[in-house]
C-alpha cells in the first residue's frame, strides 16, 4: 500500500503521471526531494498566472511569498508534509478553497489534515514514488482532491474543468525535471 492511500482513500478528483528514469532510484529519490520547478519556465508562468486573480482581488501582506517552487517553498505556501518514506515516497497536503482567487489556503498539521472536516472545503493529497526497475526506476506522482461536502464539491468541480490540463502539465514538467536531473547526476565531466 501506498502511502497516499493511507492519507487519502478515497477522492472526487485524481491525476496520475509517471516517468522511467535511467538512474538508480537513491538519485531519482535525491532529485525528488531537490526538485525545483521554478526552474522551468512553463512552470513559472503557470504559477504567475494562478497568483494573477489574488494580485488584483488584494494587496498582498508584508513578507507574503508566492506558491512555492520547491520543496521548502511548497512547505512555506501553506502544503503540510504529511508523511515521507524515504527513499520511497513523501505525500502532500493541502487544504483550502482553490477555486478563490486567493486560493483560500487553511494551514493544518498532519492530524488535524486527517481529521479535517470543516464544510466548503478542498483537501488536496500529493505524492512522489520511487520504484525500482531493471535498468533505472519508475517515478510516479498522484494528485488526490477531496471535497468536504457537495458546495465545495460543485465548486472545484467547475474550476477543475479549467485548473486540470494545466495542473498535468505542472506534474508533467516536475517528473521530466526529476528524470533530468537523476540521469545527468552520474554522469561524469
């Protein structure tokens, strides 16, 4: 069983994307953890583009930092690190009301994530696998959306139709950075 399984059963929304890495999985693992998507300008752009409608719906606070691009960042945009089996796999959380300009986001530790309930809510699971195989590994990434009741439920519904190809492209350029990065690491110069 996956860990993701355990944070998050059952969900409205998912998206599943995987990549094979000609690498061992210990560097697959190391540029998982090292990931930096800010490093892609698709990425950059995407995430520019999602911040746009809180820029002009509020002033942003002092000291107040976009959606992060790395692990860190995520960390300090309001995801929780729910649980990480290393080198295996970590998983992700995030509550709030994404569908708002400003996202809505709640921050919550691992057990209250668990036992979140609160009405005209999202709660997001994301994870990273690694997974050996002859030759390299298998690196899988899994986005799960549970909604806290049918408002919310009708309300990410309707913003995923929009949100969904672009998020895929997001999890995409973060597995072809992962495979980058842990394939070019052996190399030698």
């Amino acid at each position: 069983m996956r860990l993701i399984d355990a944070w998050m059963p059952k969900a409205e929304f998912s998206e599943f994307h995987a990549t094979d890495v000609a690498a061992p999985p210990e560097r697959a693992w190391a540029a998982v953890r090292e990931l930096d998507l800010g490093r892609s300008w698709l990425v950059r752009g995407l995430f520019a583009l999602r911040s746009l409608p809180a820029l002009l719906t509020r002033r942003p606070k002092r000291g107040e930092r976009a959606l992060g691009t790395t692990m860190d960042r995520l960390l300090d945009s309001g995801f929780v690190l729910l649980q990480e089996d290393a080198p295996r796999e970590i998983v992700l959380g995030l509550v709030g009301r994404f569908w708002t300009p400003a996202g809505g986001i709640v921050r919550v530790t691992p057990d209250e994530f668990r036992a979140f309930d609160r009405p005209g809510m999202a709660m997001a699971a994301w994870n990273f696998t690694v997974q050996p195989t002859p030759g390299g590994c298998r690196v899988t990434t899994e986005t799960r959306v549970r909604c806290t009741d049918e408002r919310a439920r009708r309300s990410f519904s309707f913003y995923w139709r929009f949100v969904q190809p672009f998020s895929g492209l997001i999890r995409m350029e973060a597995l072809r950075a992962i495979r980058r990065a842990a394939e070019s690491s052996g190399r030698t110069s």
